[in-house]
C-alpha cells in the first residue's frame, strides 16, 4: 500500500498515513489566495482520471488515518492535463482549516469517481445558457465555460456571478481572461460568453442578488439580451442553499423545470459546498 506524508508535522519525521482505498493522491502544483475567504489550487491530474466538466469529487488530506473528505466541485474543463478547485476558507472547517494552507509539492488526496448534475448532460438542447453562481458556486461553471461541448450545444454563454464584494469576483474576471486567451475556447467562446458579476455588501457600479437582478429585468437590460424563455434557455445554478432555494423557485415561476441525468430538463441546481 502507498503512504503519503502528511503536511507540515514540525517535529521529527512526517508521520505516514496509508492512501485510503478508491483515492488518488495527488501532488499541488499551484496555490492562489484571492482573500481571506477564497483560494484556488491545482494538482496533478492521474493518467486514468475521468469526468465530465461541471462535476465534483471528495477531497481530502493524508493527515490522519481515516481523513476528512468534502465534496469539491472540479474548476477545469475535462481537457486540462491538471484538476484545479476554488475553495472557501473556513477558520475552523475541518478541511478547509488544513487544505487553505497547502503549497506546491504537497500531497492532496482525491476520490476517484466524480459525479454531479450540473453537466451538458442533464439539460435538453436549447440556444442560451445560463450559468448563475455565488461565491465559490462559480467553480464548476469554470469548467463548463472552458468546455467545448458547451459551445456546441449553445449559442450564447451567460455566466453571472455573486459576491459580498469585488475582490470576491477576481476568479470570475480572471476566468474570462483565461477562456479569451485559451487558442481553443476563446476562438468559440469570443463573442459567445458573457460575464455579468455584481456584489451585494460593498458598493461598486453593479450591485444586487442575482434573484433582484432577474426580477427586475436589470440583468437582460444590462446584456441587452431578451428575458429568460424555457422555450430557448438552459440554466444550471450553483451557490449558497439559500441561493438555490430562491433561484430555483424563480426560473420554476418562469416555466423552467428541473432536470436531472436521468431525464433531462431545462434548469440543473447543485450546492457550492462548504467545510
Ligand atoms: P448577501 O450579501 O445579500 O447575503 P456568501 O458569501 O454568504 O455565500 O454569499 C455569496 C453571495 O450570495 C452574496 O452576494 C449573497 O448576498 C448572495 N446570496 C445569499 N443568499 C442569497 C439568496 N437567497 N439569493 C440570492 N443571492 C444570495
């Protein structure tokens, strides 16, 4: 059985724990710390490693006997030769506590089956996409926006995008940057993905909930796009529970119905989590 060393053991030697069964242990190549509350991390990708862009996965760390796992939803698009996430900090968090500290060269431990509803898969065909984050629920659309199927299926792209304040939204601009900068994707995405971010607590041009923004029609006159149709649009919503709660009863008010992978609809929800 492989052993991996745990993090940062300051006494001695790093204690060595057994890589659980099913699990991957993979080595970080990057870290970036975008505030107090937000980080996003890369790690080597296994040869034999799988998933359809959208999805999560369990993580942990090799610091205990039998680790603590969180469900993390991947940030790449299944292309990419590395599995990048974008993760709360959670002061006392189980994971988080731990995994915020990690640095390139350190050990983080993956599972190996990934799953989720937030795929191409669980939506019927349809002209728009809508992906609708908060906070860190931006990560699986990162990997859905950096996909080429979704430009495939849809013609046009709109990720929005939620935060208590601006430099909450850095992923999301950088993100935009990386699709346009892409050969690949930013020769199918241009024109096609749009971004529309916009803070609830620290005052900027653009403010409000998502929900408010819709509500009120300010997100369609912003993009000068036409009002959300199920005739026409697809949604997936990822963020807070409460966040899905109030978006999911608004597209339902819309005529949107919810899809799964077993039967495909119009809109697909899934939680950003947290721990
Ligand atoms: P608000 O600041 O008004 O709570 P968090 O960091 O707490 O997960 O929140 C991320 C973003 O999601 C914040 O801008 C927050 O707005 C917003 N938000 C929280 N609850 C809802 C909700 N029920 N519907 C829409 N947006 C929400």
């Amino acid at each position: 059985m492989q052993n991996v060393s745990a993090l940062r053991v300051d006494a001695g030697a790093p204690a060595q724990f057994p890589v659980p069964a099913n699990c991957y242990a993979e080595t970080v190549v990057s870290v970036k710390h975008y505030t107090d509350r937000l980080f996003s991390f890369r790690i080597t990708r296994p040869q034999a490693f799988r998933f359809r862009s959208g999805e999560f996965v369990m993580i942990g760390l090799p610091n205990a006997e039998k680790p603590v796992f969180r469900a993390y939803s991947i940030a790449s698009p299944s292309w990419d030769d590395e599995i990048e996430f974008f993760s709360i900090k959670v002061l006392d968090g189980p994971l988080t506590s731990h995994l915020q500290k990690i640095q390139p060269g350190d050990t983080v431990l993956m599972r190996q089956k990934s799953t989720g509803t937030l795929v191409l898969d669980a939506l019927m065909p349809g002209k728009r996409l809508f992906l609708i984050s908060t906070g860190t629920g931006i990560a699986p659309f990162a990997s859905v926006a950096r996909d080429p199927e979704t430009y495939e299926k849809f013609e046009q792209v709109i990720l929005t995008h939620t935060c208590r304040d601006h430099l909450e939204l850095a992923y999301g601009e950088e993100l935009l940057a990386r699709v346009n900068d892409d050969p690949l994707i930013g020769e199918m995405a241009a024109g096609r993905l749009s971004l529309y971010s916009s803070t609830t607590r620290e005052i900027t041009p653009r403010m409000g909930r998502i929900t408010r923004l819709i509500e009120s029609g300010k997100l369609y006159a912003d993009l000068g796009v036409a009002p959300l149709d199920p005739t026409t649009d697809r949604v997936m919503i990822c963020g807070s529970m409460h966040m899905l709660k109030d978006v999911k009863e608004l597209v339902e008010s819309l005529g949107f119905t919810e899809g799964s992978n077993a039967k495909p609809a119009e809109f697909v929800v899934e939680r950003a989590f947290v721990g």
